[in-house]
C-alpha cells in the first residue's frame, strides 16, 4: 500500500498539543486535522504526500487534471541575440548592427524576426533606436509579457516566455491506483486546444507553437499521477487548499519536488479501472 511520503523542512523537530488543538477547532477543522498525515500534525514536516482514497470522487479527480492543464503553458525560448540594456530593466536594446558584423547579416535578421514575432504576440513593443546604431531597436515587455516571462537575458535562467495554452479537459477515461513515483493515483484522460491561444495572432506564432499545442480542435491523449499533499497551516500558501490532489515529484535524496508528471503525449486508454 502506498505510504505517506513527508517533505521534511530542515527545522528542529516540534512536538504539537494535538489535543489542545483539537479541543479549539470546529468539527470541520477537527475532521481535517484527523486526516492530516502525523508528520504533519507533529511538526516534522511542512508538507506531506498521502496516498489517495480508493472512494475519492471522480468530479475531485476531473477538477485536480483541469487545474492541471489550465496551468500547462507553452513556453517560447528567446533566441541568442545580442542585447544591451536599456535606460530601464523591462527593455532591452537589440544590436542587429553589431551581430550582422560579427555573426553574419542572416544570423542578425534571423534574430530580429524572433524578436518581433514576440512583439506580434503583445510580449513586447518596439522601437528605433537610430541614435544607438544603424538598424537598432528597442524592445520592451508588456504588461503580459512581464507576466508570462520566466529567467532573465542577463544571467541565471535562459529567458523563456510561458503563455497560457487554452487546453481544456474532455474526459477521464482510466485510473490506477498504485505507489508510483510522484503520487499513488496514476489518471488517464483526453483533452483538445479548441482554438489557438488569444497570443497567438499571426501565422508565424501559431506555426512555432503548433507541434505543443497539436491540431486544433483534436483530440489528445494525457496522463497524470496525484496524490494528497498536505501543508501545515505555517506552510500552506494562500492559493491552495490543503489537502487538494496535486501531483507532485519528490527527490527524497535531495529533499526537494522536482515538479510533476504531467504527460500531454499519453498512449490512449478508454477503460475506467479502480484497480
């Protein structure tokens, strides 16, 4: 039987008036307490992974996977291309002029159209910059395209854009209970793109994005693995509800989650199973 998998914080071991605690609460809370792993009630541990119930609801199960593919983005990588930084840090100065020189003229109108293929998507405006160089413009984000920008072109993470991809869930068609890496309930289901993503607005956009985001309107195949997480009441975030179904990763070595297994290229299963 899966067990409960707990993420210890790197803190001094707490022990908690679990009594006490309960004499204070509502039946509500109480009953949630109850279900909260030991390692949490005690302190232990911030978080803990619990195996999911055999009896668990199916409109529970369709809720977890849709939060899950509303939070699937497809990401859009920057290409390598020579920037400098502007008066401010959301703007960035592209010097064609100086890649034509030293990379070649095609390397050069290569990059600028990445660029503007950005711009075409609302992630950033542009301007001339003639003053800089011959050929120069300056890019700056967007409101969205600060939203949706992950890393940084100045070092760290490689800049990427992760813009909402609009995959919405069709059906759960299989479920398996099991103790598998990152949860104990593994969930098959399809899911379709009904129309491109309000960013994506011309045919450039919507051809780079088209092997992520498959034909619109088809149907595809997915998988999952969630299990129980539970916060303590110091750790839960603001935006989560503890003891939700969320499928989460966990490397014990290193003691850290490693994300999650959402697979949005599943081989078809169309039986629902409980075993």
């Amino acid at each position: 039987m899966p067990s409960v998998r707990a993420i210890v914080r790197l803190a001094a071991w707490l022990i908690v008036g679990a009594t006490s605690a309960c004499a204070m609460a509502t039946p509500a809370q109480q009953a949630q307490f109850m279900r909260t792993p030991r390692e949490v009630r005690s302190g232990g541990a911030d978080q803990a992974i619990a195996p999911v119930e055999r009896d668990v609801s199916r409109i529970e199960v369709a809720a977890a996977v849709r939060a899950l593919l509303d939070q699937s983005p497809i990401c859009l990588s920057w290409p390598a291309v020579w920037l400098n930084e502007a008066a401010v840090r959301s703007a960035y100065v592209l010097r064609t002029d100086l890649m034509a020189r030293d990379w070649g003229p095609d390397v050069a109108r290569e990059g600028q159209q990445r660029m503007d293929e950005f711009v075409d998507m609302g992630f950033f405006t542009k301007r001339e910059r003639p003053e800089v160089g011959a050929g120069v413009q300056e890019y700056a984000l967007t409101q969205l395209g600060r939203q949706y920008l992950h890393g940084s072109p100045y070092g760290g993470d490689r800049p990427v854009f992760c813009a909402p991809s609009g995959r919405k869930l069709i059906e759960i068609t299989r479920i398996e209970f099991g103790d598998f890496p990152c949860g104990s309930l593994r969930v098959y289901f399809t899911y379709s793109a009904q129309d491109w993503p309000s960013w994506a607005r011309t045919e450039a956009a919507r051809t780079r994005i088209a092997d992520d985001i498959g034909a619109i309107g088809s149907v595809e195949n997915g998988s999952v693995t969630l299990g129980r997480l539970w916060y303590s009441q110091a750790a839960l975030p603001s935006d989560v509800t503890n003891g939700s179904l969320q499928s989460v990763c966990y490397d014990a070595q290193a003691q850290r989650v490693t994300g999650n297994d959402l697979d949005l290229h599943a081989q078809a299963m169309t039986s629902v199973s409980g075993s």
